[in-house]
C-alpha cells in the first residue's frame, strides 16, 4: 500500500446500533472504491470486517475492524464497530483514535437505542459527525421520518446535505441540497443529472434554507450577506459547511443503499470534504521527562510517538498491536520506547490492517492507523515513543464489567490451559476479567453481559481447545455471632507412647469489628495453660474461622479470649492445644446465636425518567432500599439503592429488557448485613456437610 500523508488521511469510525447495516457499508465502500471486485454479504460470512468465526457463526460484529478505503488520493481509515452492547469495549477503543464519526441509521428501523448511545459517545470524545441512512432501497424505509425524529432530538443541527428520490416506491436517485442538482443511477448503476423534480422542490427549499442559515452564522461577513439577500458561491457553502461540521454545529445527513452500493460516492467524496484530517485535531500527552504537557497534534516533523489502542492475539492471525501515529514518521526497524513498562521495543515491520489481513508499508505518517506485530511487553493502551522524548497518552477508558460467571473446566486438567488461554483473550478484550475467589473456591469471569462470556467461551472452545462451563457464582457470605457463649474443650487423646492432651475454657462474643475475622487474648493466671502454649490456641482459631461451623463460610467479628484450662507435662503439645481451641471454636460459635450475613453493594442505576417507576418497582422485588435519586443530564435520573449481592444475578439481561437497553449501571460493595431468616436456613440447607467437606 502507498504511503499517505497526515492531511490525506482520514480516521472514520462506524457507530449505530446493532443489525443497522455498518458491515454491510463497509462493503458496498470498498466495493465502489474499487478495492473489492464483489461486496460479501454478513448472512454469507464472506465480508472484510467480520472475520472472526463467531462473527460468521452469529451474523453480527463482535470486534472493531479497520478497513482502508482509498479515495481520490485519501486514504480513509473505517473502523467498524460492534453495535451490540456487550461488546461497547471494542466500540471505545476505536473512538479513542478515531476524528471522526459516521452514525448509520437504518432506514427502516429508524432511530434505535444505538443511535442514541453512538451520539452519546460522538458528544463525550467531541467527535466531528455525520448520519448515513441505510436500507433506502427498501419500501418501508422512511428517510423523513429519520431527518424529523434526529431534527426533535437534537434540533438545528440536523442537516440533510441530500434528499431522496422515489419513483414508483423506488429508490433512484437523489437531491443535491448544496448544489440544488438533481441525480439518478441508471440500470448500469451509472449517475445520471437531470432537473429536480417538482415534488423534490417545497423539501429542497426546507433544507437549502436551513443551511443557508448555519453558513451565515459561520461570519458577521456572511451574516450580513445573508440579510441582504445575496447568494454563497458552492466553494463558500462547502468551505463554511467543513467549519461547521468540524465543529460540531452541523451535522449533515446523507442516504443510500448498501445492497445496490448506491449513495456510497456521495458518501465518500462527504467524508473527505467535511470530516477533518488528523492535522485539523489536537493530541496532547505529557513529556515524562520535563512533566510538561507534550502537544504532539500530529505533526509528522516532531519526534515519533504512538498510542496502542487495541491488540489482536489470534492463533490463526498472529500478534499485533494496533497504533495510531501521534507524531512523527514511524519506519520498519524503528526502536521505541515504552515509558509505562520501561523498555524498548523494535517494531521491524510495518502494517496496516485490511480486515484480518495484515499488508506492510514503507513508513506511516502522523495521523495513520497501523499494526506492529510482536511486541515483547506493550499492552492495549501503552503509548510508545523515543527515549529523547518520553511521552505518555491518556489512556483510554474502558467500560467496567459488572456481570460475573463461575466458570468449571469442562476436562479435568485443563485449568493451567485455560488459565493461559483466558490470558491472551483478556490481552485483546479490556471488558473481560478473570477472578481467582479462592475464599469462596471459585473463579469468575466478568463481562459485559451474558452473551459477551457466552462468546468468550465458544473462543476458548474454538481457538483454544479447551471448554469451560459458565455457571451461578457463589456469594461471598460470612458467618458471625449475636451473643456470647462461655465454653470449654478438652481434648485427650492415647494410643501408646506419649498421648495428646489440650484443655481449654473460652469466651466468644461479638468483636463489633466485621472487617477483622477475630480477636484473641487469654487472662490465664496461674499458669492453667502455659505460655507457650497461646500462639498454639490463637492458630487453631485462625484456621477455624476460614470455615465457619454454621455454613462452611467465613467467619468476621468474633472475640476469643482464653481464661482457663489445663495441661498434661507429658502428653500436652502445640498440636494438642490447636485442636482443643479449634474445636472450643465451633461448639462456642453455634452456642453464641450464630448468623449468616450477606453482601450488600451499593447500586447506581442511571435511565432516563420514563423509567425510573419500573425500575423502583423492580428493585424492591429484589429487596433493595432506594436510598436517594439524583437528576443527570439528557433527562436521565440516577437511582441509588443498596442491594444483595445474591439478588445482583441476571440483573444486566433484566435492565436492559426493562429499558430498551437505555439503562446503565455499576455497583461496588458497601457492607455486610444479617440475611434474612429464610436466606439464611436456605443457605445453610444447601450447606450442609459442607463445613467439613466444602465439595463443589
């Protein structure tokens, strides 16, 4: 592939919801361009951006692919994105380098959950964009009705820069707003001019009115010009459009067909006078050296630096992290330096990525995406530069997982396997987590929802040959005591030689402290117990409190005091004393009105007001107390509730059912609290045996 400098490049990324038609423009882009010959279909598998074979298997994106269009000496960069929520990781990481974005709507289904949360995101990373509309080619398909319902949301700057035109309820051209020209694709798919039909004209004025106004807002010059009457030249109205769609303040809405690759010239000639090149945005970091703020801005002359924003760690593809040039000329066998791991790393290659397919090149300039392959120790999110220059990029942030799954090896044997395999997934995908809870002899993982770990699993599966069972965690409960019991424990033990010999009278009451297992003192006197004998009582305690008598879990708040006992010269031992204290333990613990208590954390769900009443209602079905509400913007509402963990199950799958996959939410431990008497008895029911035994 040539080489393309920072103003000829462009960093586009594809948002919308999930089924909307990204893949599929991606296609019909590439087709146009000419860099395809035949556009693949998402229901055949044979499309650039889904590669992966769970991508095939399901019939939608679950990675962010990078695509280079080459368009009249552009080099557009289009990063596809997963439109499904549980894979907003993914989605992230490429608006994290992207300048700007192109939202696609379909036309049919009109604006959906996923168009809301692209702008969302388009408003958070302050992201030049535009909308394309797709499936026009079909009858159901209202271009209007999307302009008017995008108008009502986010008003005046909603701009169509071309209207469409239907003839016997089909799609065959379209209405040039800037030009006031009119277009039709005859049967060879050639475009045609001809004049602007009558019924096109009352729309035509509408939109050309409306731009009108946005360009004289741009200048007083204009302003004045625009009062007066007078017209813009195009050159003006474009040069004027490219300032407004920069910066936010229009935002054009363009329409086509994917299937019949139709509307995709405008499209691309739209992406390249509009949306800005890498030169026209900033990029600052920090120069670790001096501390001060490092305005790299893209700037092929200054020293080289890169920000890794995502990672491929495919057995089939190999290892590449993929970068965005933030400064400089990066060349094969360049050395740099990564401040975060404090080594250097030699890139030798130079990629840009085509899908799944790796291709080298020369050199990438300042502003381009591309892939090292190999990298010894830079992760997702390292930056890398020169040691002369040491600088470091905000790192990008990444959604936290909140729904967790105990996973089982399907095959005894195979825990180092896909402990090893889980390592290189979690390498590629910053949203999925592993957890060894050993306290509770399990090991999580946590995702972004049930079909995102359900997907993880066919990977291990498919790539990996190893096969997990994703089952209900267990909660973290804990065991404690109410009152105080007063007991003692002699333990005697002979067969033959010297025998086992441990005395010992104990108190056990509340500690009032549940952050600690236990507390120990003795008040022996008299030397009933010797000395040296207390470190051998207090360890049969700290084991005994692991696992709780009531229901084999943890034990938390419990004072152990030691004020008498006995002791044989001959038979007693450490061993002996341990044991006696253990067992004093567990006869003390269920004398002393034993509780389970339960995990509550402290729940921040955000949805829109519609909502909240289903929401309320759903938490008290769940046994939450709400515990404040605070108003957000865009009209949404934060509901604060404290929860049982054990009621948390489900809950991701549960919200976004009740609110069209419009609600967030996180939560984070806040205490611990008695469970309820039939918690508990169901708890230790399912418990019993066990203490001892703590089998799966």
């Amino acid at each position: 592939m040539n080489v393309y400098t920072t103003d000829k490049i462009r960093n586009v990324v594809l948002l919308g919801h999930g089924g909307c038609g990204k893949t599929s423009l991606v296609e019909a882009m590439a087709y146009l361009s000419g860099k395809i010959t035949r556009m693949g279909k998402v229901e055949d598998g044979n499309t650039i951006s889904d590669y992966d074979k769970e991508e095939i298997n399901r019939l939608f994106s679950i990675n962010t692919s990078i695509v280079p269009i080459l368009w009249e000496d552009n080099k557009i960069n289009i990063l596809d994105t997963p439109g499904y929520f549980d894979f907003i990781g993914e989605t992230e990481e490429a608006v994290s380098v992207a300048d700007a974005a192109i939202i696609v709507v379909s036309g049919k289904a009109g604006i959906e959950v996923g168009t809301r949360r692209a702008w969302e995101i388009c408003e958070k990373y302050r992201l030049p964009r535009m909308f394309f509309v797709t499936d026009m080619d079909i009858d159901s398909a209202s271009f209007r009705q999307v302009v008017e319902d995008l108008q009502q949301l986010y008003g005046k700057r909603i701009a169509p820069f071309h209207l469409p035109i239907r003839e016997n309820e089909k799609f065959v051209g379209y209405v040039n707003v800037v030009t006031k020209t009119a277009n039709r694709w005859n049967e060879k798919g050639d475009v045609l001019e001809f004049e602007v039909p009558d019924y096109s004209m009352a729309n035509l004025d509408i939109c050309r009115d409306a731009l009108m106004e946005a360009v004289a807002e741009t200048s007083e010059e204009f302003m004045d010009r625009y009062f007066n009457g007078e017209e813009f030249s195009e050159d003006e109205i474009r040069q004027a459009l490219r300032v407004n769609v920069s910066d936010g303040s229009i935002v054009p809405i363009s329409m086509g067909s994917n299937l019949l690759a139709q509307g995709m010239y405008t499209l691309l000639d739209d992406i390249i006078k509009y949306l800005p090149s890498p030169d026209k945005r900033v990029c600052t970091g920090i120069n670790v050296k001096n501390n001060e703020v490092y305005n790299a801005d893209y700037d092929f002359a200054k020293p080289k630096s890169a920000y890794v924003f995502k990672t491929i760690a495919d057995p089939f593809i190999g290892k590449y992290s993929l970068i965005k040039v933030n400064s400089g000329v990066l060349k094969p066998d360049d050395v740099l330096y990564n401040h975060h791991k404090d080594a250097d790393e030699k890139i030798g290659k130079l990629y840009v990525m085509n899908g799944s397919k790796p291709e080298e090149v020369k050199e990438l300039h300042a502003g381009d995406i591309g892939a090292l392959a190999k990298l010894t120790v830079t992760a997702t999110t390292d930056s890398l530069s020169t040691r002369a220059n040491p600088v470091v990029y905000l790192r990008t942030s990444i959604s936290t997982p909140y729904t967790a799954k105990r996973y089982l090896a399907k095959n005894k044997g195979d825990e180092d396997k896909i402990s090893q395999s889980l390592q290189k997934l979690m390498a590629e995908d910053l949203t999925l987590k592993a957890v060894n809870d050993s306290e509770n002899g399990q090991t999580l993982l946590y995702g972004m929802g049930d079909q995102h770990l359900e997907i993880v699993a066919a990977k291990l599966k498919n790539r990996y040959k190893v096969e997990i069972e994703l089952k209900r965690p267990r909660v973290a409960f804990r065991e404690t005591i109410l009152k105080k019991a007063d007991v003692e424990y002699k333990y005697k033990k002979q067969s033959g030689g010297h025998g086992q010999y441990g005395h010992v009278k104990m108190t056990f009451e509340p500690s009032g402290n549940l952050s600690e297992a236990y507390e120990f003192s003795q008040t022996v006197v008299g030397g009933a117990v010797p000395k040296n004998y207390f470190p051998a009582v207090e360890k049969g305690i700290e084991e005994a409190v692991k696992k709780g008598p009531l229901a084999a879990y943890p034990v938390v708040g419990v004072k152990a005091v030691l004020y008498d006992g006995s002791y044989h010269p001959v038979d007693s031992s450490e061993m002996a004393f341990k044991v006696a204290a253990g067992q004093a333990f567990k006869k003390g613990f269920m004398e002393a009105s034993p509780v389970l208590l339960e995990p509550i954390a402290t729940l921040k769900v955000v949805v829109p007001e519609i909502f909240t009443g289903d929401i309320m209602g759903d938490l008290n079905k769940r046994r939450a107390r709400v515990v404040g509400m605070n108003p957000k913007e865009d009209e949404k509402q934060e509901i604060v509730a404290e929860i049982p963990y054990m009621e948390l199950y489900g809950y991701n799958t549960d919200l976004r059912s009740m609110t069209g996959g419009r609600g967030d939410y996180s939560y984070e431990f806040a205490r611990y609290e008695k469970a309820p008497a039939d918690v508990q008895q169901k708890e230790v029911e399912e418990r019993a045996g066990k203490a001892e035994t703590m089998e799966s």
